[in-house]
C-alpha cells in the first residue's frame, strides 16, 4: 500500500514546484511526513480578544477588534510609511506599514470592524503595530482566530517564496486536513499509551501543529517527545541484541601466563578499584563468545591506557593481535614509548606505525604483522590503508574515539573475517543521559577514580587586569623548574584572527620571557607535521621552559614536568575542552595549576562556566553542567549517532522521558527482539517503513 507521507511536497497544494525546491534546500523538508514533523517552536496566545487600554511596555502580542478611523502618510524616501489609527472601546493605537500602501488602503477600509493582531511597538511616545495581521471580524474569522497559534522557524529566502511562519501553518494546515487516521497509523503498543497516559499519533500530530488549548499542546508534546526517545533507544538496543546474536567473538581463553606476568612482575603501581572493575567486565566480554563492542570513559589521568595494555595482553596470550589506533601523531608515539617500557623484557613485539613510517622499515612492519611476529600494534590513521594487513586481528583500541568517523573505525574491524572485541576510549566524560542514548548499542564502562597520590589541580580565574601576577607567578614556578603552557583558542571559523591572537600573544610571553634566560615554543595547526613534532620534543625534553599553542595539545603529549596551565580567553572555550585542557598539567608529583584569562568583562553565561570548573575536579559533574549550558549539540560527535534525530526532546529538560523510554525499549527488545509478537507489529511495520530509525538486518 502506497504510503501517502512519502509524496514528494510539491505535489500539495499551495507548494508547486518552485516552492518545493525553497522547502527542500532551506528546511529539509522534502515530504509530506517531513513537514508534518516540522514542528512549531512555540505558539502564540490568541484565545482571548483584549482591549488597547491593557497595552503595556511587557505586552509581547495582542489581539484587538475594532475600527479605522483614518489614514496618513508620514516621512520621506526611506523613513516613508503608513500609518492607520485604529479604535476600540478603549482608546488608540496606531497601525504602521512601510510598503504595499496602495494595497493595504485598497484593502482594509475605515469603519469596518476588523480583528487585529500583532507585537506592540513604543516609538515617539505612542504603541503602534508594525506590519499587523487583519482580518475582517465575521463570526468565521472570530473563531479561526481563537486558540493557540503555532510559531515555525523560517529563513529569508522562504520568507521571500510566502513561506514565513504564517506560509508554512497555512500548508500544515492543509496537509492535516486532507490526512486521516489511517494515514498516520498508531505503532506504539496499547500498554504502553495506557501505561504512561499517552495520545494517539494521529491526535499528537494534529495537536501539535493546531492545539486548540494549552493542556492539548502539552499533551502532544509529551507523547512526540516520548516516541522520539523510544525510537532512539530502541534503535541501539535492536543493534546490540542482533550484533550478539549473529556476531561471534574471538574467545580468550587464558590469562595465566602473558597477562599474570605483567601483572605481578611489570606493573609498578596498584591498579585502582576502578580498572580493576573495568578489566573483570572485558574479561568476561572476552570469554562470552560474543564480539565485545565496549565504550570506556575515564577522566584524564584515570588510568585508561594501562586497562587497553592489558586487555591487548589477553589477546597477545591467545595468539591473537591487537592495534591501538590514536587521533595524533605525538600521541601515537607517547603510547608507543609508554607501553614499550611497560612491556620491556616481555615477549610482547609492538610496533609503530605513522604516515613518518617509510621505506625499509614500514616495509618490514607490514611483512611482520601480516605474518603474526607483531602482537601489538600502535598507530594513526595509517592503520587504516589497505597495505596494512593482519595475520589475526583480535582486538581494536581506539583513543579518543569522537575524533574518528563512523566509517573509519568500521574499516578497521574489516581487516578480520570474524570481528575483532572492540574497546573505545574517551578522556571526555560524557554525561549518563547523553551515554544511554547515543551509546545505546554498546556497554559502557566508567574509570571514576583517580591514581592515589595525585593532587587536585587549583584552577583560577584571572583577568586581563591581573597578567602581570600571573607572569609572576609564571616566573617562580620556572625557577623551581617546572613548565607551562599557554594556550589560545582555535576556532575554524576564525582561523586567520585565531592565528593573529597566537602570534600577538606569542609576542608579548617572549617580551616578558626574553632569551636567553626563558626558551618559549609555539605550536599551532598550520605548522609542518615535522615542525610542529620538533617543538613539542624540545618542551618534552626541558629544552623550553613555555609552550604557547592553540588546542592542538588538547590531545597531546605528557609532560610530567609541566605544572602551570594558562588559558587565554578562556570564555570562548566550552566546559569540556576546558576541563580537557586542564588535565595537560597535574601529571607529576609536584602541585599544578590552572589560570582562566579572560578580558574585564564577560558574559554571564561565561562566569558560570569559570565557576564551575574553579569548583569541580569532577569531570561527570562538567559534563552535565556543559549538557546543560550547551545541549547535546556536537558534544563527543554525537550528531553522526543520532541525537539529531531529535526534534522536540531535550536530553536535560526529558530525563523521566529518558528513563521510561529507555525501560519500555528495554523491555521490548529483551522479550521480542525479533518484534513479532501481534502487539509489536505495527512498531514492526514502522520500522521496515521508515529506515532512517533501524538500519539493522534483523528488522527487514
């Protein structure tokens, strides 16, 4: 049966094809169904007839009924405009028009009762109303104009085409009216629209676009934004269940003897509760039978790298190979160096593999990886090449996984005909509510706690009016021998005022730090790979004392011996990177420190960032805090995974939502993962109809 949301939406009237094109480019809208679920952002009070005597400076619309009493004309070329006095009962109020006049005075004559509508302007010491809607105050337009009135977004070139907010209700309006109850079919079980009090589909989307009172729109609103998260929920959960049940692991077996070793003769520091917790769950992932597909979240300095070492030495033990793929060159090489000195003496071969890889040597690592003598392997994106084959690929690591696309890791788990356990790594902690959504197809695993012995870093904020203190303070931790780092924001946008704001600060620390006595380097993301590689060797090695970059260190090497961390317009940074920027220092034994610079003035919403990370250490309670400064938005990539699937539910405002959409798809899909229970079928036929929710083979 043909579905009638499907038609393309010039075909409704009022649209056509010039129309069509302006929804498709400037909205997305390129269905019937598309624009039904073009939601209104709010809705515009017009139950009630008020008087112009109830006018006041904190009015924001107002709907009037009353007569023209007159019209003039008033300024010249471009302050030109109409101005019509309008009359109630009550008083006066002036109507303005800055084009169209011949039409509006053709139109809208005096003495006839008319309904007025619009935002109450004060200009010379009287209200007028720009550009107002009117319309003649028969019994028809009386009740058409009564009720709640739905706001959409629009742009200017739609604008342009008659598709402002009041274009794109009429073409809801019509596409509503022309759809029945079969047209937008229920397909959430019975039990559970009983359960939560919930709408029917057909009701929620009509009420949605056209409530006729508040406790209607409400109404809608809920039941939407449940489905929304249901479907949200019900998508990860439906690919986990069908990845475990069709996808078959590698089993490792042992851990006596590789493992064991490391463990008790390697390992130069007690594991914390936490990764030992951690490790129990990879290791009984890893002895299911069953593909492991593992996120691990941990703040910086958590401990993460030694938790991916020993999950690899499972694989090494079982014959199989590993590889740790990392987003930077610098940071590929610091895990390369770290695990070579954790593993020396070990029968563990692990190699490096960068685009600086060439000649004989990359020759003779992809000939000893694909004959099995490397057992780990650690690299960036070069991992991902074709010439790069494995002889038993096992287990993938990947750090900081938002900064690999979808696609990228997909290729690497390729390289083995059964695919490999998986563990993903972020040093951001990602909020539990943002987790359960996006990361709704993989287990979660959480290090929330630190090493013992290290000290909390002391952030501050300070303020332009302040920087010769900080330069102070900067000097005597440089006599005591300690490093810093200043950093300056990168934003792509900017790029070229970005690198202006470095050069000029680089400027002014060389000032103030003059040679030879201070060594500064800078680091930016136009520099040479090579160039870039050599200045952060030479603060690695002491040979500087100052390291002025742009986040490009955000995700970058460890300097145990770096104890200060200025941040320069730290208002333009968002919590996250703060808090990421923050954990390049703290490293070492000795007392580290953080310094917020911003300007004299600042925004609120930029002091309670300031505050919260001079409060907090708790990179959890960051997360939620910038989740609900920032909303989901792009946080930890998560747009590739499907919060922007999400038109009405917020992640923060929703959390009861949230939860009784994540037990309900919970639920389903562990009693009837295959939907095919008779009260599951219609969400069955949904699925199968609108693809863009599951793309998994199970539901076809």
């Amino acid at each position: 049966m043909a579905n009638v949301l499907q038609t393309p939406i010039e075909y409704l009237k009022g649209v056509g094809p010039q129309r069509g094109e302006t929804l498709r480019k400037e909205l997305n809208i390129h269905t019937y169904n598309d624009l039904l679920h073009y939601y209104p952002f709010r809705y515009v009070d017009r139950s009630r007839i008020h008087t112009v005597s109830e006018i006041n400076p904190y009015t924001q619309y107002i709907q009037l009924r009353g007569v023209i009493t007159g019209y003039r004309t008033l300024g010249e070329k471009r302050q030109k405009r109409l101005v019509a006095t309008f009359r109630d009962n009550t008083g006066e109020i002036e109507l303005v028009w800055f084009k169209s006049y011949d039409w509006v005075m053709k139109t809208y004559k005096p003495n006839v009762t008319y309904i007025v509508f619009g935002k109450p302007n004060y200009f010379n010491g009287v209200y007028n109303i720009p550009h107002p809607e009117i319309e003649p105050a028969t019994e028809i337009a009386e009740s058409k104009a009564m009720g709640l009135q739905p706001v959409y977004s629009s742009t200017e070139k739609c604008r342009k085409k008659g598709l402002d907010t009041k274009g794109i209700a009429k073409l809801c309006r019509t596409l509503i009216s022309q759809l029945s109850e079969k047209d937008i079919p229920e397909f959430l079980p019975d039990y559970i629209l009983q359960a939560y009090r919930l709408c029917s589909r057909y009701q929620a989307l009509q009420h949605v676009h056209f409530p006729p009172d508040e406790k209607a729109a409400h109404q809608a609103r809920r039941r939407l934004k449940f489905e929304e998260l249901f479907l949200l929920q019900l998508q990860g959960l439906l690919i986990k269940k069908s990845r475990q049940a069709l996808v078959k692991g590698f089993v490792f077996k042992s851990i006596d003897n590789l493992f064991q070793s490391f463990y008790k003769t390697h390992l130069r520091f007690e594991l914390t509760n936490a990764q030992k917790k951690v490790l129990k769950e990879i290791r009984r992932d890893t002895m299911s039978g069953r593909q492991m597909n593992r996120l691990l979240q941990g703040d910086v300095g958590s401990g993460k790298t030694i938790v991916a070492l020993m999950s690899m030495l499972m694989a090494a033990e079982n014959g199989y190979q590993s590889c740790l793929m990392s987003p930077t060159e610098i940071l590929a090489n610091q895990h390369y160096e770290n695990i070579s000195r954790m593993l020396a003496g070990m029968p563990v071969h692990v190699a490096l593999l960068t685009g600086n890889v060439k000649g004989k040597a990359r020759t003779n690592i992809l000939q000893n990886l694909a004959e099995g003598k490397i057992h780990i392997i650690i690299g960036t994106h070069a991992l991902l090449e074709e010439s790069v084959k494995f002889h038993q690929l096992g287990m993938v690591v990947i750090d900081e996984q938002h900064r690999f696309g979808v696609a990228q890791r997909a290729r690497l788990w390729e390289k083995s005909a059964t695919p490999p356990h998986v563990l993903v790594m972020t040093a951001t902690p990602i909020p539990r509510t943002l987790a359960m959504t996006v990361y709704a197809d993989l287990d979660v695993s959480v290090i929330d706690e630190l090493p013992p012995g290290r000290k909390p870093v002391i952030t501050v904020h300070r303020t332009d009016a302040q920087r010769s203190q900080v330069f102070g303070f900067m000097r005597s931790e440089i006599t005591k021998g300690r490093q810093v780092y200043v950093v300056y924001p990168l934003i792509e946008e900017s790029e070229a005022m970005d690198l202006k704001d470095l050069m000029d600060g680089y400027e002014s620390i060389t000032r103030a730090f003059p040679a030879p006595q201070y060594q500064v380097s800078i680091v930016h993301g136009r520099m040479r790979p090579a160039v870039k590689d050599y200045e952060m060797q030479r603060f690695l090695r002491r040979e500087t004392q100052i390291m002025v970059s742009t986040t490009v260190i955000e995700v970058g090497v460890d300097v145990p011996n770096a104890s200060i961390m200025v941040i320069e317009n730290a208002e333009r940074f968002g919590l996250a990177q703060l808090h990421q920027l923050r954990g390049r220092v703290g490293r070492g034994a000795d007392q580290s420190y953080c310094i917020l610079m911003t300007g004299n003035k600042i925004s609120e919403e930029s002091k309670q960032r300031i505050q919260i990370l001079c409060s907090t250490h708790d990179g959890f309670k960051i997360a939620e805090a910038d989740l609900k400064l920032r909303g989901p938005g792009d946080l930890q990539g998560t747009r590739q995974s499907g919060t922007s699937q999400l038109r009405l539910a917020d992640l923060v405002a929703d959390t009861a939502a949230l939860e009784a959409a994540r037990y309900m798809a919970q639920k389903i899909t562990d009693e009837d993962p295959d939907l095919v229970k008779p009260e599951h079928l219609p969400l069955r036929q949904y699925l199968q109809q609108n693809p863009e929710h599951i793309t998994w083979s199970r539901i076809s």
